[in-house]
C-alpha cells in the first residue's frame, strides 16, 4: 500500500522526534540523576536517593577547601577567556585579511589543540613548566587552559569574518573614518556573536579542564575539577554531586546569558 505524500511526511517527522528524543534522554539523563544525587539524603552515591536533604550543600558551602577550589576555577575560567578573546581576535583577522605565504599551515598550526590528545598536550606543558618552576601557579593554569580554548576562540571569529561583509569597513573608511576606527565601530560590532561564541567557549573549556588541571595542580593551588577528582578517589560523598551540579549550573548560566545578550543585539547576529 502507497502512502501518501503528507502520510510519508508526518511518519518521517515522528521518526526525527522520536529519534531525536531519545538521543537527548541519552546525553541528558546522566546529568539529571548527577543533580537529583545532589540533593539525596544518604551519605553515598545512591540512586534512588532514599530520602531528600540540602545537608550536603552546606557541607560543599561551609568547607574552606571546596570553595577555595571554586573560586579558583572561576578565576582561571575568567583570566582564560580574556586571554584568549585577546589573542583570538588579532590572529583570526591575520588569518582571514593577511595575504602571506603559511597561512594555511598557521592555520592548522593553530587548530592543532583540538587534534592532539590532550593527555600528550598536558604531558608536555607539565614538563615545560616543571622546568621553568612555575608548576602549581595560576599563571601555569591560564597559559595551559588557553592552549586548548584558543582554537574554539580563533574558529569562532573567523566564521564571524568570513561571513562579514568588508565593503561595509570600506565605505566607513571612504566616509573618513581611519582604518582602526572602521574596525572598531562597525567590524567588532558585526563580529560580536563570533567574539561571544569564543569567549563562550574558552570559559566553558577552561571550567570544566581536569587533565590540564590535574597536571598544573598543588597542594596550594587546585581547580574545582580537581578537588573532585582527588576527592572522588578516597570517598563516595554526595559532596561530589554537589560540585558537579554546580559546575553544570553555571555552564548552563553562562550559556542563557550569552543566549540573552544575542538577542538584544540581533543587528549584529
């Protein structure tokens, strides 16, 4: 029996939902039981949680070491994202605009963080700065994290480039605006989702980094991540969950707000 067009539509669309839902119960619901454990009144990680309780928040928020290791991560995130928009934004117009023999292979010299594994890029940064005796440092945690952020920067802003339209700069300039007030005015502005997607990107990269991190940590110095890897190898606490859910918490809160500025600035989207 033949279907008809609209018949064969309708079951292709069920079969993209149906499809489509279950993969997202696959990535998400991993993460919601994270979050339920969070709040789950035994004292080890058991699912379902027998009982309900906010115990194991005011443990994570009264302990000294968890909230140094937070506000350590969030610090590293926040210098990570500046030096890498920093950098980004300069190479992705060189790449883009320049016209000089290599810039292919620069390009490809750049991206190369998001090929190599990151075991080896970690073995060798360590070693690095091992020798420099700049180990255990917050400046050996932001140069590491932004080796790995900056290719998601530097792609970000080229695609914004490529998709921007020069003669716009052009007319700005034959109006008598400089060179550098033309892309100050009118190119940043019209490239600022590509900048927001890679400052968005460095953050969350940086947030959530544990093999770098483990590499770079010490007894003084140790990110979120960690903290909860270091704890998660002496005890099962749901003290873990409370720091993961807080490290999704704010991935997801940074990915809203970036949401949000996008679309008070739909000129420049």
């Amino acid at each position: 029996m033949l279907l008809s067009p609209n018949a064969m539509g309708l079951r292709l669309r069920i079969g993209l939902y149906l499809t489509t839902g279950m993969i997202a119960a696959f990535l998400l619901l991993p993460i919601l039981f994270i979050v339920l454990l969070s709040f789950g009144s035994s004292q080890w990680l058991v699912f379902p949680p027998p009982g309900w309780t906010l115990k194991w928040y005011d443990q994570f928020f009264s302990n000294a070491e968890w909230m140094e290791s937070a506000l350590a991560s969030l610090k590293v995130a926040v210098l990570t994202t500046f030096c890498s928009v920093a950098l980004g934004l300069p190479t992705a117009f060189a790449l883009v605009r320049g016209r000089f023999p290599g810039r292919e292979f620069l390009y490809g010299l750049f991206t190369l963080p998001m090929i190599v594994p990151l075991v080896i890029i970690a073995v060798a940064v360590y070693a690095l700065f091992l020798k420099l005796g700049y180990t255990g440092t917050l400046f050996s945690f932001v140069v590491s994290h932004v080796i790995v952020a900056l290719p998601f920067t530097i792609i970000s802003i080229i695609n914004s480039l490529k998709l921007f339209d020069q003669s716009i700069e052009d007319a700005a300039v034959i109006c008598g605006a400089s060179r550098l007030q033309a892309v100050f005015k009118v190119t940043f502005p019209g490239i600022r989702p590509g900048m927001m997607a890679g400052a968005l990107f460095a953050f969350l990269v940086s947030w959530d980094e544990v093999v770098l991190s483990v590499m770079m940590a010490s007894p003084t110095l140790q990110t979120l991540p960690v903290k909860m890897w270091t704890t998660l190898r002496q005890d099962l606490t749901p003290v873990i969950a409370v720091a993961s859910t807080l490290l999704i918490g704010l991935s997801v809160l940074v990915m809203v707000i970036a949401a949000v500025l996008r679309r008070r600035n739909p000129a420049s989207a």
